[in-house]
C-alpha cells in the first residue's frame, strides 16, 4: 500500500533522458542516478521522514467497532481487535480513538500492539514475535513495554517517556486520542512500526526482517491486533480489511442481546424495576457491533409477575439502533429469577473447619499497615430465619466476609446476606515460623543460561499448615525480565495452584485472587542487578485456603528489591507443595544445615 504525504515543498526534477513525474513513495528513485540528483532525492526523503502534519492515508475503509468495556475495566489480554493479516512486502495503517481512565494515571493503562504468525489465540501453532505497548519510560527499561523473543529494546524510540512514580505519571495522559498505527514490511530486510497521536511518536525500527514463524515456510504472513489496558479503543479505519470484515460507521439495528448480573434470587415484595437495578444487556447489532446498555434504556417484564413466590421469567425488551433511533424491530432477551421470602435474621450453626490463620512478615511486607487475610468458610453452616417464619440453611456462595486483620490475636469476622443481615464468627491469629529448607539439585539450570523454559524442575517440598518455608540462592538471570527465577506451587498430584515470576507476573487458577507488587523500578538496571542476586523466597501456608509467596532480592548493585504475591487461593492446606524451574537463566541454592526432611516429587 502507498502513502501520500503532505510536504512543505516538493521537488520535481527533469533530466534530458527521464522524468521524475512525482514525489510520492520510494521506488521512483531506485535507480543509478547522479550523485547531485540522488543528494536531491535524499533530501526529499529526509522532508518526508522529518514531517510532523498527520500523515494522509490511501486505501483506508471504514472499521468502526470498540474494543474493550468503556468503564475502563477491562484488564490486558481480556479484550481483543480483529486479526489484520499483513502479507510480506505490505503495510498496514490503521486509525483509532485510544479512550484513557482520566483517574488513573498508572503508565502501562493503554494499549498495546501484539505482532504474531497465521494463527489464532489458542491455536497450537500460535506464535508471537512480540508486543509494542505505546508508552515508553527511560530510553534503555522501557518499563517493559516491549516484549518478545524477536522484537528488541534497541530498535525502538520515543519523543516523550514516562518517569512513573510508584507505577503513575500524569503524562499518561498524553497518549490518549487519535491513534495512528503503521505497521511496515514493504521495506526489504527492514521490519517498521509506529504509533503516534501526533504529540506523541513511538516507533520501532527494525534493520532486518522478521523470521518466519508459521509451520508452513511458503505462507510469510504475520497478524496484527491490539489490546486495551484499563482503557477502551474506538476504532476507526484500516487499510487492510480484517478477518470478518470492516465494521461500517452507518447505523445498525440490533439483532440479539444477552443479559449481566441477573440476580439469582429476589425477595418478596421487591419491585421488578428496583431488582433489575443492576442488569445490563451486551447488544449486538449488525456487522457485529456490540454495545453495553444499562438497566435505565432496557424495558422489563416477570412472568408470573412479582408478588407471589417461584421461578420467574424475565422478559427484556430493547428497541435502539446503534445510535439511539428506534430500531424498527426491537430485540428481546429472557433469563430466570426466583422470588423468596425475605430474610429476617441468620445463624452460624456450625463453626468453620479452620479458624486459626498464619502470616509472615519479610522485608517485601513490613512497611504494610493494612494487611487482611481471607476469611476461609470452609465446613460453616449458617441457617436463615425468613419473614414468614421458616427456616433454612444458606449456601456460603450467597453470603458475604468482612476480611480478617493480619495482627496476631483473635479477631471476629462478619458474615452478610444479600439483604444486609448479619452474624458473627470468631478466628485466630498467629504469627507464622520459618524455616530454612533446600531444594534439590542444588544448581538448576545450566551455567550459560540456555535452559529452556520448563524444561528442569527442582523437587516438590511440602509445606505444613501454618509454617513458612524459606529458601535462598543465588540467581543468574538471562536477558529478559522473565529470565529469572520462577516459583511453583502445586499438589502433589502437579496440580498448579499458581506459577510466579520474579517480575510481578503469574498465572495459575489461585493466582487470580492474589495481590501482588515489586519494587523492581527500572526494568532494566533490575536486571542487570539480577545477575548473581542473592535471593531469599518465603513461602506461607496460611490455613485458609491461600498461600503467601514473598521474595527479598538483593542485587549485584547492594540495592535490596522485594517482590509479594498474597492470598493465592484454591489451595488445600493439607496439601501444598513448592518447586522452582527457570527459564534461560539458572540458580545455585545454598545448602542450609537447618533443611527438614520433607517428602518430595520430581516432574
């Protein structure tokens, strides 16, 4: 595809033997011209190059349709572009609106630019070369916002980076607005990209091309999509029109809608229009447009209706267009409710399994002055008292837990219905004891950091109900902030609880629920740090249910960073178990004398 500038000036040069007949793109001037003609051409192309006005692009259809929840809510990697596939030898330009939480100032709360082979998410051949998020903070870090095994720190620059203070800067603000995004591989042995809102410029500048990452050597396409962060995108217009389609900016009826937050349960004498106060409906309109539209713009209706008990249908009208007209035929939508009595008063009846919780304060957590545990209602049985006199016992998902202070002591914990009735129960607090333990093999990785990732393990530890067990090693990260150590929690039949990186990253079915911080700072002066880093890891079973993982980092550089992930739930405290791997990096544990005998697993 080409593109049209528009420039200050223009030269047009006329020689005896040929005709340069425009300025536009760079093929015309590939040819063995004087070295006074190519000096004129080269100044041209600087022009071009130095520009500042918006760029005018060819070819460019309308894709009108939004990316992410327009609260602000949606997290990185929940919601998705289209697939743009980019031939080699092609660009792609796309424009969009990048809509930024104008309340939250935290600097990676944008967008970011993942570049992979011809597969889908999901797919098992899926590949990425890498990710681009728009922001840029210190000209060496990044503040990780590029990542990948094929696209570097190096090739990238920025007009305007980013000094976060505890993860906020004000000037995040800069990078809302319309975005201009150029993904370049019409330039042989180059790979180009670049993002820009016209105040702000980041690029990505590539001095070879990308290898070829599908199965299939003959196919050299690459896909392209964007990712929201605690922000939304509206986007706008492409050059290369993406799998499904463009989405057009006309008006669209809308075809089929389905409902949010239906309550389960509604009480007695509730009107319909006070229990539907909370429902949305997600609305899809034709090319595939969806819209969230709130309870307020939506018409309700029970069947039976609302004043005796039972199952209930509910009956959703909706009847606007994309843009708010009336859509000539309206769209409806149905889920069930249940109309129960009212609940007068609760009762615990039978105390919870676990009522004594641990904690354990490392240099990563001493400075907290708010820190809570999870209330654990396993084995508790509360029963309800209802208006009209019966009573029943109440499934725990249905009810609510005032979280428990990690002070050591005793500690009473309120228990809510949906209607705001309360009880009480009492737990215990203490203070967890650590003790020094020593995996095996004592040197996990080899020497020069050529591991792979999930390739060597060391065995499984188990850790008791209450204690926290403590490691330290020396750490030798590789080169990226994932080359580093990588804790493991599991049972003892290797089902993950969670997997933790040393770079506030994880994954896991527990790892959800957790919270979790770094004082890592600049990316990069962390990893250098991290070569020969004397490590301790601290592991908590907290007999609630959650474990703790806490890590005090003391880098080459003298300088102490610290690393916490709390309340990593779906843990059965009988049986927790922890490991360590590595990925293109290695540790060297120290050979403690105080080490417990403890059974372990190898994988």
């Amino acid at each position: 595809m080409r593109h049209l500038y528009k420039l200050v000036s223009v030269f047009c040069l006329s020689l005896a033997m040929f005709a340069l007949t425009g300025c536009e793109g760079g093929d015309l001037y590939n040819m063995d011209n004087p070295d006074w003609i190519q000096e004129k051409i080269d100044s041209i192309n600087a022009a071009k190059n130095n520009n500042t006005e918006e760029e005018v692009l060819e070819g460019m259809q309308e894709d009108v349709y939004t990316i992410g929840k327009t609260d602000f809510t949606s997290s990185f990697w929940s919601a998705w572009s289209k697939y743009y596939v980019v031939p080699d030898g092609e660009k792609w330009n796309a424009q969009f609106n990048l809509n930024i939480n104008s309340s939250d100032n935290t600097y990676y709360k944008n967008f970011a630019l993942v570049i992979t082979n011809d597969n889908a998410r999901g797919e098992t051949n899926y590949k990425e070369y890498g990710v681009i998020r728009f922001d840029a903070t210190n000209d060496t870090a990044k503040y990780n916002s590029i990542w990948g095994n094929n696209i570097y720190f190096k090739y990238s620059n920025s007009n305007m980076l980013l000094d976060p203070v505890d993860n906020k800067d004000a000037n995040l603000q800069k990078l809302g607005g319309k975005i201009t995004l150029t993904v370049d591989r019409s330039q042989e042995g180059k790979f180009f990209v670049k993002i820009t809102n016209g105040k702000v410029t980041k690029t990505y500048n590539q001095p070879f091309a990308l290898p070829n990452l599908n199965t299939d050597a003959t196919n050299k396409n690459i896909r392209c999509f964007v990712v929201p962060d605690g922000s939304y995108i509206d986007f706008l217009s492409t050059n290369i029109v993406p799998e499904g389609g463009c989405t057009s900016a006309l008006d669209k009826a809308p075809v089929s809608m389905v409902l949010n937050n239906v309550p389960d349960e509604v009480d007695l004498g509730t009107s319909l229009d006070d229990a539907m106060a909370n429902v949305s409906a997600t609305v899809t309109y034709e090319e595939g447009v969806t819209k969230t539209i709130p309870a307020s713009e939506l018409m309700f209706s029970a069947i039976p209706d609302m004043d005796k008990e039972g199952d209930k249908t509910l009956i959703v009208i909706y009847n606007k267009t994309f843009k708010g007209e009336l859509a000539e035929k309206p769209i409806v939508a149905n889920g069930k409710f249940k109309v129960v009595q009212g609940i007068a008063s609760i009762s615990v009846t039978t105390k919870p399994t676990r009522t004594t919780y641990y904690f354990y304060t490392s240099a990563a957590t001493n400075t907290f002055t708010d820190r809570t545990l999870a209330f654990d209602p396993t084995g508790l049985e509360v029963t309800a008292t209802y208006n009209n006199g019966t009573t029943e016992v109440i499934n725990n998902s249905k009810l609510s837990f005032s979280a428990v202070p990690a002070e050591v002591g005793n500690h009473v914990v309120t228990i809510t219905t949906r209607n705001g009735k309360t009880a009480k129960v009492k737990v215990n607090v203490a203070e967890s004891t650590v003790t020094a333990v020593t995996p095996s093999p004592l040197n996990l990785g080899a020497g020069d950091n050529t591991t792979a990732w999930w390739t060597v393990f060391t065995n499984d530890i188990k850790i008791p109900v209450g204690e926290t067990y403590s490691t330290t090693f020396s750490n030798y990260s590789g080169s990226n902030n994932w080359s580093n150590f990588i804790v493991i929690l599991r049972n003892t039949a290797l089902a993950e609880y969670a997997v933790l990186r040393s770079d506030n990253y994880g994954w896991g079915d527990g790892y959800a629920a957790c919270t979790h911080n770094g004082t890592q700072g600049d990316w990069a002066k962390w990893l250098a740090a991290m070569k020969n880093a004397k490590v301790t890891v601290y592991i908590t079973n907290c007999n609630n249910g959650r474990a703790d993982v806490q890590a005090v980092m003391t880098g080459n550089d003298e300088k102490v960073y610290t690393q916490y992930y709390l309340g990593i739930n779906t843990v059965d405290p009988n049986d927790l178990n922890f490991a360590f791997t590595v990925d293109n990096s290695h540790l060297v544990f120290e050979n403690t004398t105080t080490a417990k005998k403890y059974r372990s697993r190898r994988r």
